[in-house]
C-alpha cells in the first residue's frame, strides 16, 4: 500500500534550507493515516513494517510500509481439488470518514503482481481491487474502504497423483 497526502504544515521553501528538497521522517513523529485491514488474521492488526515518510519541501508525504498481510478467508472445498478460491482484503481508515479521508485506487486491476514468488500450490490469477463507498444508518458521513479480492486456482498435479490415481487404482 503507498500511502500518499499533502500537509501544509510541513512545506518549506528549499532555497532557504540550502537547497534541501526533501526529508526522511520516522512515522512516529508525524500524523499519517491510519489506514489498516479489517479483516486482518495478525494479533497486532497491522502487518506493515514502520518505514520512513518522504517528506518533500512542497508538503507532500509518501509512505510505503513494507508489510506482510494476513487475513481470514472463507474457503469453499465444493470442487476440491479443482477449485478456485476467492479471498477479500479490505482496507480503509479506522477513525476517519470518507469526508475526512479518502481512498484513491490506482488501478481496479489490482496490485502489481510482477513480485509475486509463484506458489507450490496455487496458482494467483488476479488481484483486482474495488473502492466502497457506505453510509450507515447511524451516521451521515460516508465510510471509504479499498477491497481487494485476491483470486487464486489450486494446483491439482500433486493432488491428481497422490490422491485421486491411487484411489482409482485402489477401487478398480
């Protein structure tokens, strides 16, 4: 996830600060989004490393945590072992409304999946990625989440010659 926004607080005119253009800041000294998943499997809630934010003398601050996401996921088994699974990884703000904070998706493909390390068991087909606009019945403002649906085939090789030829052979 990069996490992007703009604070006036933070410009500065660079030729008054011997041409400095931009600065590295760790995170716990400054305000930046508190954009989590909901439905994350992981005990602290947020599986992002705690990165430095680019801080450019315009006031535009960049943050990209490294992260390793763990959610819950509701398998169907219907056609094992030739199914495809369907996993949502949703992300949004846990404090702010839409009128606060809004969540912008790059592109509804997805994730780039150039970096994806190919899987002994699956196979990822694709990583499209949806931005939810809610309002609750309790409250006026409108809640933005991002959700991404992660959409993955089984490979049935290991599972066609070590489960289903045997019990064939076995009850031929």
């Amino acid at each position: 996830l990069n996490l992007e926004w703009n604070d006036y607080n933070l410009r500065w005119n660079e030729s008054e600060y011997g041409g400095v253009k931009d600065l590295r800041i760790t995170p716990n000294k400054l305000w930046k989004p508190d954009v989590l998943m909901y439905n994350s499997a992981d005990e602290g809630f947020d599986g992002t490393y705690h990165t430095n934010i680019v801080v450019k003398h315009n006031g535009s601050c960049l943050y990209v945590p490294p992260g390793i996401f763990k959610s819950t996921c509701k398998i169907d088994i219907t056609w094992f072992p030739f199914d495809d699974q369907h996993c949502e990884m949703k992300f949004g703000s846990w404090t702010y409304d839409g009128n606060q904070l809004d969540l912008v998706l790059n592109s509804e493909d997805g994730g780039d999946l150039s970096d994806f390390i190919t899987n002994g068991e699956w196979y990822l087909l694709a990583m499209p990625g949806k931005k939810n606009t809610i309002v609750y019945a309790c409250c006026p403002e409108p809640y933005v989440d991002v959700t991404f649906t992660i959409q993955i085939r089984r490979r049935t090789l290991y599972y066609f010659f070590n489960l289903i030829v045997p019990c064939v052979l076995i009850s031929s």
